[in-house]
C-alpha cells in the first residue's frame, strides 16, 4: 500500500490528480481548507472501492499543517507521495497598487505553504522504515517567464523552484527525491479567463489556448510511478500554442 497526500485537493488540479492517484492505487490523504469537496471526493472513492481520507487543512498554518501529518503517521505511519499543489494568486496590480496583504497571502501558500509541507514530508520520509518518498511541487510556467501584473504570484513560483532543487539535493542521503511541474493553461474554474481573454505583455487583450488538466494528472502519475532511483528534476506541461515561447 502506498500512501500519497494531495494539497489543494478539492478542486482543479488538485482534484484531477488525486483521483488518477487513485485510479493507480494510491491511498490517499486529500488536504484543502473546505471539508465539503474533500470528504465528497473521498465518499465518491471509497464507493469505488478506493481508500481516501479527507483531512482540512491550511497550509499557511504551521499548526494545521504539523495536525495534518500527524494523522497521516498515525493513520498509516508512513508517506510515500506529497504532491504540494495548494495555492493562491493576487489582484492582477502594478507592484505599487499591491497591497502588502495580497503579497502576504501569496507568498504565505505558494511559499511558505509548500515549504511547510515538504519539512514535514521530509521529516517523515526520513523517520519511516523503508526510508525515503516522493515530493512533487506545483510550480507554474511563471516560475520562468511572468504575466503582466503578477509579481506576488511570480516571485513565489520562482521561490519553489530553488526550494525544489534544495529538497532534490538535501534528500539524496535519506532516498527522498524531489520534482516540480511547472504547468501552463490547464483548463481550471481558475484559468477560465484564458478563453475570455487576458492581458498580454503588449498591453493589449488576447484569448489563450488551454488544454485538458487530465494531462497535468497524467505527468504527476508519470513521476510517481518512478523508482526513487530516478527523478524529473523539472517539468512544463503547457498549452502548445499559449504565448510563454516567444516575443510578446
């Protein structure tokens, strides 16, 4: 039995990972701060014959988060899986409009969140016999090229990423490895407004393709099926003809 713990599991991407988690056999802990989409996610597995339990959580929250991970280890006493995929966005505001409670609660889950959970991931893929898992970050393509007005959202996702490579290296001795998917237009309640339009980098307004977030599903369920003798240390999963290549 494998046990994989999802954040922000309630919803979009979250949600479409832990149920092809589930589909591979994965038991899963689904973490988010509403109870309602979590426990009718894991109702909807259990009656499928598939082993969920919802746990709400706030990853800001130091204290819910050390809760969270301590029903995990008495519940299983072991994790093999964290896909870290909770967060927020801002305002979409020049950098001087923001207010210093917008960049608070941006960097609070997409930074401190992440690193929040991975400490303790770590810290219990380090205690746990067979030592070692997995832990995939949920990056963005923001974490190499920003939107127009999105500096809380940028600077976080560039942040994973050097806390990505941090964990990758410092879990070489306990056989924990560490990934990021940095993932570009995948169709979500969120990214809705890419097929209404959205700022371009010229100041003008422009409709953006997306793609189906299945595929999203399927690169994470590509990455832990790996040996943990084996990583993708990084990769972008985006809509083939958004405009991250290129000139804007």
């Amino acid at each position: 039995m494998k046990i994989a713990l999802v954040t922000g599991a309630g919803s979009g991407i979250g949600r479409a990972v832990a149920q092809a988690l589930l589909h591979d056999g994965f038991t899963l802990v689904l973490s988010g701060r509403r109870a309602e989409p979590l426990e009718e996610l894991a109702a909807a597995a259990r009656a499928a014959g598939q082993a969920a339990l919802a746990v709400p959580s706030d990853v800001r929250d130091a204290a819910s988060v050390a809760a969270l991970f301590t029903r995990i280890e008495n519940t299983y006493g072991r994790l093999d899986l964290l896909f870290n995929n909770a967060g927020v966005s801002a305002p979409a505001l020049t950098i001087d409009e923001l207010p210093l409670e917008s960049w608070q609660h941006v960097i609070d889950t997409n930074l401190t969140g992440v690193f929040l959970c991975a400490r303790a991931a770590f810290g219990l893929m380090r205690r746990q016999k067979p030592q070692g898992g997995r832990i995939i970050n949920n990056g963005s393509v923001s974490a190499h090229t920003p939107r127009p007005l999105s500096a809380p959202y940028t600077a976080s996702k560039h942040a994973v990423t050097g806390l990505t490579k941090s964990v990758a290296l410092d879990g070489r001795e306990f056989n924990i490895v560490c990934s990021q998917i940095d993932i570009g237009n995948a169709l979500t309640e969120l990214s809705a407004p890419m097929t209404r339009g959205v700022r371009q980098a010229n100041g003008t307004i422009a409709t953006e393709p997306t793609f189906d977030v299945k595929y999203v599903a399927d690169a994470v369920r590509y990455i832990a099926g790996l040996p943990l003798s084996a990583n993708v240390l990084n990769m972008t999963v985006m809509a083939s003809r958004m405009p991250l290549v290129g000139r804007g």
